[in-house]
C-alpha cells in the first residue's frame, strides 16, 4: 500500500503514467470507444466513469503548459445534437487541478481516433455519457 494515490488509479495506470514522457497522450475513453481495436497499450478501468478517474488522474499527472490545448474531446457529429453536460464536469475538474486549462481542442470523430492510435495508452471505462472520451498531453514537473 502508498498513501496519498487515489484508490481509482491502478498499478497497471501509475505504471503508464510514470511510464510517459514530455508530449505524450492518454485517452480516457467511454465504454463506447473502440479502445481494444485502436489502443497501443490498454488499460481496463470497468465500472469506473470518466469525471472520477480524470480526478484521480490529475492529482498526479501535469498537464503539458507548451501546447494551445493539452486537453482534447472528440466533437459532436455534425446533425448530433446530443446534450454533452459531461464536459462541464471535466472543465471543473480541470480547473479545480490547478493545472493550466483554458479550453479543449474539439477533434472530429475520425481524426479522433487516428490520434488515438498514436496516444501512449488508451483507458477503458464504463463510462454512458456519450461524446465522453477525453485525450490528455503530459506536461513536465517543474521545480519549485
């Protein structure tokens, strides 16, 4: 057992979180995504839904301050008008990490998925809400 790692965050995803460097991405996708068929490295979190983990995730994972947007959603598809109230709660959790958040970068559905692909490990979890899945960009610990 170590203290202060919240319980939500696996050996398996503290391994992967360590395990990435300067620039590389994780998704935190919803139980739709097609994590298996699309991830490098896959983590299973079932039962776990997105805003929690995403919390637990930031408490120990700095978010890449060099880039416009180290945050990403996948964007409605066009004609979907699909209520997304699931993004206020990640803004609030961004915003609550005290990581540097200004706003997400919306990618379109497919593009989403081909950067997926090239993300450093994919999270699976039980999430419902639709438009759900999130990519993050680590950043670099900095000195105090």
């Amino acid at each position: 057992m170590l203290k202060n790692i919240p319980g939500l965050l696996s050996p398996e995803l503290l391994k992967i979180l360590m395990e990435m460097g300067h620039g590389d991405e994780i998704v935190i996708a919803d139980g739709n995504f097609p994590s298996a068929s699309i991830a490098r490295r896959l983590v299973r979190a079932d039962g776990h839904g997105v805003p929690p983990l995403l919390k637990a995730v930031l408490t120990l994972f700095p978010l890449d301050s060099y880039v416009p947007h180290a945050v990403a959603l996948m964007q409605r598809v066009p004609g979907d008008t699909t209520p997304t109230p699931i993004w206020d709660q990640y803004r609030s959790i961004l915003k609550a990490s005290g990581e540097a958040f200004s706003d997400f970068e919306y990618v379109e559905r497919f593009a989403f998925y081909e950067r997926a692909k090239q993300a450093y490990a994919v999270v699976a979890t039980g999430e419902s809400a639709l438009y759900a899945n999130i990519i993050l960009k680590k950043g670099v610990v900095k000195n105090a």
